[in-house]
C-alpha cells in the first residue's frame, strides 16, 4: 500500500503547495483575507441515499481556500479551490483537484447552511497491481494512473462563534460526485457520496 499511495501523495503535496501561493488582491491593493479549509472524509461508492456513514470505510483528506463575491455574512456567494486524496481499497486511490461555486445562507446565530456546485480533475492510480502479457510472460505495468473528469455537488452546515469573525467555522458535509469515464467499455460513471466533518480557519496567505 505505501507504494500505491507514494506517487499521488506527492502530487497533493505539489498541488497543495500551488494553493498556498494564491494570493489576491484588491483594487487598494491590500490582501483579502481567504480561509484554510480542512476535512477529512469517508467515501462511499453509492448514489445520495440516507445512508451517511459508508462500511467499508474509504478515508481521505482534503484542504483547500475560498473566494468571497460578496461581503454580507448572511448572504455569502464564493468560490472554492480544493485539493483532496482518498483511498478506496482494491480499486483506486484518487487525487482530486477542482473548484465549487457556492452560496451560504445564515440561519441562526453562528450556524449557516450552503449548497455548492463543481467541476475539477481526478486522478486515479489503481488499487491493485496490473500486469500486461508480453512474449508469454506477465509483466508488471507501471502504474501512471488515468486523468479523470470529476462533477460533484454539496450541502453543508457549520458553526461559527456568533460575533468571533476570526474564530475557526465548523462544518459537516455531504457531497456527491461522479468520476468519468470510469471505465469506458462498461462503467462510464463512477457515483460517489462523501461525508465530510472539518473547519475552516480564517487567514491570510
């Protein structure tokens, strides 16, 4: 297993290092703050159902920033830019990387709920060896893994300290999203429901 996850933690590790030198400006140029999103998840290979919590268990992480459109707190248009890696036993461990385009609505004092649309890449190494038959020997294939879209949409609720506007958010997420072309001749798409439990810290980098 630390030989399949080897490669593609290497091109999180690369593409969370190009996250953090976002930096935008505003007309004044001074800095806009932008948050550090962090989760972790379970992803289960299932359409949306009421079934939250998937067994197998297939963990992952995922990190991140967003991008106001607006300035009111209770009606919030953003965007986001995610990288995530999740490791689904026996068949993939994938890397994703892609944006949403969201709204956050607050609800009471210090809870809010959200609903996000996206699109981005997904790479995905398989989970198990892979041999190719040459002059009547089987040989190992090096696993370069496969460049995959990925769609996804999301709703969520957090938690933020009423009035503490650089006190971490928490968050509870449910996301789903297809990969494809999963496999072309027989399985096109690939449904996936993701349960994400994080925070989002309020910084500027």
């Amino acid at each position: 297993m630390k030989k399949q996850l080897y490669s593609p933690v290497l091109v999180l590790l690369c593409v969370l290092f190009s996250l953090s030198a976002f930096s935008q400006n505003t007309g004044s140029g001074q800095k806009r703050d932008k948050p550090l999103i962090v989760s972790i998840f379970n992803a289960g290979a299932q359409l949306p159902s009421l079934r939250l919590i998937t067994t197998p268990l297939h963990p992952g992480v995922s990190a991140g920033t967003e991008f106001p459109y607006n300035n009111s707190e209770k009606n919030r248009f953003f965007q986001t830019v995610k990288a995530g890696i999740y490791y689904h036993q026996y068949i993939q461990t994938s890397v994703q990387v892609y944006s949403e385009a969201g709204y956050r609505r607050s609800v009471l004092k210090g809870t809010a709920a959200e609903f996000r649309l996206g699109a981005g890449y997904l790479h995905a190494f398989t989970g198990t060896e892979v041999f190719r038959l040459e002059d009547g020997i089987y040989r190992k294939r090096p696993d370069w893994g496969r460049p995959q879209f990925m769609g996804s949409t999301a709703l969520g609720v957090s938690y933020r300290k009423p009035g503490a506007e650089k006190a971490p958010r928490f968050f509870l997420d449910y996301q789903f999203f297809l990969q494809m072309p999963f496999i072309k001749k027989y399985v096109p798409m690939a449904p996936a429901t993701v349960l994400h439990v994080g925070a989002s810290f309020p910084m500027i980098f």
